[in-house]
C-alpha cells in the first residue's frame, strides 16, 4: 500500500511511518522542517526515539522518502494527517489551522482513498472535515485514528497498544483496519464523536492522576509531613494505591491541552480537569515559595538540572522547568540551567552547574541524575538521585 504521512517527520508520525515501512508499505513523509527532511533521507532521527534509529537505519531508499512537497502525496491509497487541534490561551480549541491543512491538501487526494486524522481533535471536527470533503471529493473516505504513545516509547507502545479506529463507514473501517493491522495487536472500531473524546478522557485521565498526585504533595509539604514516607505506607503491598504517581511537574504537549479541550467541550463543567491545571500548573510557585520560607532566595544561584518537559526525552515543549526558570529570575541572585539531552546556547554543563550553584533543583528526572552526589542543597521530588532532598 501506498502511504504519505503529513507532519510525518514529528514525534508522533516519524515512528509510525519506519514501522509501516518495515511492513512492505511504500511510505512518504511530508515534513515543512526541511532539516529534518534532510536527517531522515540520510537515514538519521531528527530527535531521540529509542529503537527507531536503529529501523531507520536499515531501510532502503524507496521504503521511505521524506519531502516538504504536497506533491508527493499524489498516488497514495492512504493519506496520513498528523496536526492537532490548536488550543488558544483562554482554554478555546480552534480547528481552523486542521481545516486551512485539509482544503490545501485536497487537490493532491483526487486518487486517495482515505484521509485519516491521527493527531487529538476537539470532538465533532472529523465529521464537519468529512462533510466538507464529501461537497469536493465524495469518494475520499475519512477516519479518526488517534496515537496514543509516550515518547521514548513510541515503536514500543504502537505495536503494543491497541489501536482505536474512529469510523462511519464499514469500507472506511477496512481501508484503517488495512494499515494498522500488521503492526498493532487488537483494533477497536468506534464511531467519530466515541473516538475523538476516548483520545481526550485518556489524556484528561492521565493528567489528573498527576494532579491528585501534587495535591497530596502541596498538603504534604504545606503541613511538615514527610510525603516520601507517606507515599510508601499508601503503595506498598496495597493495591489500590499502586498507580499513585510520584509528584512532580505535570506537561507536555498533550496532556495540558487535552484537558482544556475537554473543559471547553463540556461549556467549561468539567470541574477536576480545571482543578487538575491549577494544581499542576503551579507546582513551579510551590516549590519557590517552599525555598523561600527556607532561604534567602535573593541572595543565591540556584541552577535548574533538567529543562525538558519529562525525563529522558529531548522534547521541551510546554516544559514546566522554563516557568520555573522564569519564576527564579525574579527571586533569586541567577539561574543556571543545564540538560543532558536538550542543548540551548546558556545551558551549563551539569558538573558546572552543580559547582556554581548554592541550590540544585531537578527538575526533569532524566537517568544522567543517578549518579550526581552533592553536599549542596538539593530539591529532587523525582527521588531519581540518593541525595536528600530538601522536599
């Protein structure tokens, strides 16, 4: 089968596109990034994705080609689009960007059979996209079928994870079913509206379980009780409380704007969600409010280890670590930050950070952290190093 993947050279699409290529399919990838163009014709990953590199590396020429041209998708059997609902900053989700993609790329489907959306959109945009294509091209066929993979995780999870379908149609459920059923293990048709809020409730279920998570630490730590101790009476041999997540910040590109998605769906009643954001979203503040009421904040460097938004990935989007960072700036003496996968131009390298600084704060629990030893004052929520914490 013919495939074209649009935004194909991102964290989500890239990964599906190497394993549909070691399926026999004829991939393309359609990227605007022509750097990243680049990297993936010369058989290189654009970011850190364990085990697609090493696919990636072993396919031919023509097994995958990526190009910033529409053009490429002309002939395909499936075409692929991968680009979410925009989410503005008052919570308002916005399908025009999906649409303004959707009208571009029509002229190039006249021969595809079926466009399927892949990236989270507010529920009811698939069937206003499919009753627009139906006006121009009433044999192009439309489905929903939503990743739902971790980063660092993605080849992993895909064929792993179930697959849901979201579909109106037996042949659009075929021609989906086609594509996915050599790499994912089950597949679970639903209709478009089931499916776009699945993808949301799943997301919105995963954030707010980081939400109970830094409730529990705020009052905690609000209240002088060790949560560390807590913690382990709850979980252990109790299992009812063995999904209680370590707290932490809570982001990503995903989870935050599922959420408002959600809230904006249900005429903003959607009552823990927002609890859910105004908890995580200021774990920053707690935690310079707590150093603070220990310090003269004003008077010390404090250095941040860890900028991406979850340890062990490259992917600073909607990063937590950057409002802290900005926070810092206006209470303490400097900031330093440092990463071991994200690399920016002031970034310090960690062993240097660590001298400078009179308080560390890991901030993403990336698996370099392990081995840092210090006698400086350390705030590590993550517990990913044996120093003890100040929190």
């Amino acid at each position: 089968m013919k495939i074209a993947i649009i935004g194909g050279g991102g964290r989500v699409g890239l990964p599906l596109g190497i394993l549909l290529a070691t399926k026999d399919h004829s991939v393309k990838v359609i990227d605007i990034d022509e750097s990243r163009v680049e990297k993936i014709n010369r058989r290189i990953m654009p970011f850190l994705e364990p085990i697609a590199d090493k696919l990636l590396a072993q396919l031919k020429a023509d097994q995958l080609v990526a190009s910033s041209s529409y053009e490429e998708v002309k002939g395909a059997d499936v075409c692929i689009l991968i680009t979410g609902t925009p989410v503005d900053n008052d919570g308002i989700p916005s399908a025009n960007h999906l649409i303004t993609i959707v009208k571009s790329l029509l002229p190039f489907l006249k021969h595809t059979k079926l466009l399927m959306l892949r990236s989270t959109v507010y529920p009811g945009i698939t069937g206003e996209i499919q009753n627009y294509i139906s006006t121009i091209l009433p044999e192009l066929l439309v489905s929903f079928c939503p990743e739902r993979i971790a980063e660092g995780k993605a080849i992993e999870e895909i064929e792993a994870l179930p697959q849901i379908i979201g579909v109106e149609s037996d042949e659009a459920f075929n021609l989906s079913k086609s594509v996915f059923q050599q790499i994912s293990p089950k597949l679970i048709r639903l209709n478009f509206s089931e499916a776009e809020i699945s993808k949301l409730f799943a997301n919105a279920y995963r954030y707010l379980k980081f939400g109970i998570a830094n409730e529990f630490f705020k009052i905690c730590v609000e209240n002088d009780i060790n949560w560390e101790r807590v913690w382990q009476s709850l979980k252990t041999d109790y299992p009812r409380a063995k999904d209680l997540p370590l707290p932490g910040f809570a982001a990503g590109p995903c989870l935050v704007k599922d959420t408002q998605q959600l809230d904006y769906f249900s005429k903003k009643g959607f009552i823990l969600g927002k609890s859910a954001l105004e908890i995580n979203e200021n774990m920053p503040n707690l935690i310079v409010n707590h150093i603070k009421s220990k310090f003269e904040l004003k008077n010390m460097v404090v250095g941040i280890l860890g900028m991406t938004f979850k340890g062990d990935v490259d992917d600073f989007r909607s990063s937590l670590s950057f409002r802290l960072k900005n926070i810092l700036e206006h209470e303490s003496k400097l900031v330093l930050c440092s990463d071991e996968l994200l690399q920016k131009e002031y970034f310090k390298d960690k062993s240097t950070l660590i001298e400078l600084s009179d308080l560390i704060i890991i901030a993403a629990p990336h698996s370099g952290y392990r081995d840092i030893v210090t006698d400086k004052p350390i705030i590590d929520i993550w517990r990913i190093s044996s120093n003890e914490s100040l929190i």
